[in-house]
C-alpha cells in the first residue's frame, strides 16, 4: 500500500509537470517567434538504474545481494522545446521581422546580458533604436542599431538600409551547431553557454512579416484533457490506498 501511495504520488506530480507546460504553450498560441514545449517521463526503475551507473565503481559487499526492481511511477526527466519554424505572418510594418532560416536567432541586450530570440515583433525607442517588444536592444554586428524612425528598409541578409543615408550596420543573427545548449527563460528568450552561438551561414529575413508561434491549439487542447484526466485518476488511486492502509491500521490490526 505504501508503495502504491508513491506509484499514484508520482503519477500526479508527472501530470502536474505536463498541465503546466501545456497551460504555458496554449498561453502562448499568439505569441511571435514562441516555441512550444514538451515534458519527457521515463518509469522509475530506468531512472534508478541510470543513477545506479552514475555512481561508479562501488563493490558490493558479502551482506548485499541482489532482489531485482521495483516500479515505483514515472518522473519527469526533463523539458524540451520544439524549434520547428512557425506560419510566417504578412503585416505589412517596417519594424516587423521574421526569420525565415530555421534555428537562426536575433540577438538582444537585455539587463542580465544577452538573450536569443525568434520574436521578430520590434519597435523603435525614444533615443530611435530598434528595440524588441520588451524594450530591449536589438544587437547588429557593431552594436544596438540606431534606425531613428520606422522608415527604414532591410535586406534579406540582414542589412539595415536608412533612405538617403545608404546602410546603417548588419543585424546580428546567430545559430547554434547544437540546438540542446539553448535554455529557454522568461520573456520568450533563451540563454547559451558563451561561444556557443555562431554567426548564421546564410540568415534570411522577411521585413514586414512576423513567425506565428508553432503551438497547435487544438492538439494541446487533446493532450491538456488527456493529462487532466490522467491527473484525476491518479488522485482518485491515491484516495483509494489511503483508504486500504487506514483499513489496515485501524481495523485489521485492532485487537478484540
């Protein structure tokens, strides 16, 4: 009974792992350049066989011996993101962009360094640098770039073009050989090891378009009813060995 309370405990905090990331991934269905997540879950005896090999060479001595496993649930091992590239959006605005290369990112200068980002839905601040949605820097190959109004052209590689004043720097658009070494953080951004990201080979970007997040409303909504169910089921087998171990201590084990 007891180790059916942490079968069923470990089934609802995997649950509970999966409701959240959904929630987050449907929350942002409409945001640009968002990626969704996904939870990975293995059976717990995997998970302890893993560590057991992490522990290196440990002799084993004449008192153990070996009484195989036990399935005590599933646990989350991690969370991965999808960078599948989202529907490209046509809006018409000079400060819209999107990226039309797979796995590039632009470069933003936030307060706690730099971030990388999808999110090509930018604005101009009131010293007229190109800023994203959240006020931060957009970085270009010198430095943050200095537009001064909205009337500005960019190229397919990256160039920035000001009327009458000719090329104004290249944005800085990055990739990375290894998509795992980004960590997604908040704000729709994502942090790398230093000298991780490398200049793109052959960046393309779209001005006047923005990427759509690639979050699929409906399947999320299948799989969020899924997990809500799984949940309920999970609570409704923990109910019910609490039940048996109260039986137990109290009723089989009383004295008459």
């Amino acid at each position: 009974m007891i180790r059916g309370i942490y079968t069923a405990a470990s089934g609802l905090g995997v649950q509970q792992a999966r409701l959240d990331v959904l929630a987050n991934n449907l929350a942002n269905a409409s945001t640009s350049g968002f990626k969704a997540d996904g939870v990975i879950q293995k059976p717990f005896p995997q998970l302890l066989l893993v560590e057991q090999q992490n522990l290196g060479p440990v002799e084993i001595g004449p008192r153990w011996r070996y009484v195989g496993a036990t399935n005590q649930g599933a646990a989350v091992t991690g969370v991965v993101t999808n960078f599948s590239p989202g529907p490209l959006k046509p809006t018409g605005k000079n400060t819209h962009l999107a990226l039309a290369t797979a796995n590039t990112f632009l470069v933003v200068q936030t307060p706690g360094g730099e971030r990388y980002t999808r999110d090509g839905n930018l604005g101009i601040d009131s010293e007229g640098y190109l800023v994203d949605s959240r006020g931060n820097r957009v970085l270009g190959e010198a430095g943050p770039v200095q537009v001064k109004s909205d009337d500005f052209r960019i190229t397919d590689g990256g160039e920035i073009i000001l009327p009458g004043k000719g090329p104004a720097g290249r944005l800085r658009i990055v990739q990375f050989a290894d998509l795992n070494l980004l960590t997604k953080t908040e704000d729709n951004y994502y942090t790398a090891p230093a000298g991780s990201a490398q200049p793109a080979a052959k960046p393309e970007v779209r001005q006047g378009y923005l990427e759509g997040s690639n979050v699929d409303p409906a399947a999320s909504m299948v799989q969020l009813v899924s997990a809500v169910r799984s949940y309920e089921a999970n609570q409704r087998l923990l109910q019910a060995q609490d039940q048996l171990l109260d039986l137990a201590v109290n009723r089989v084990g009383a004295l008459r």
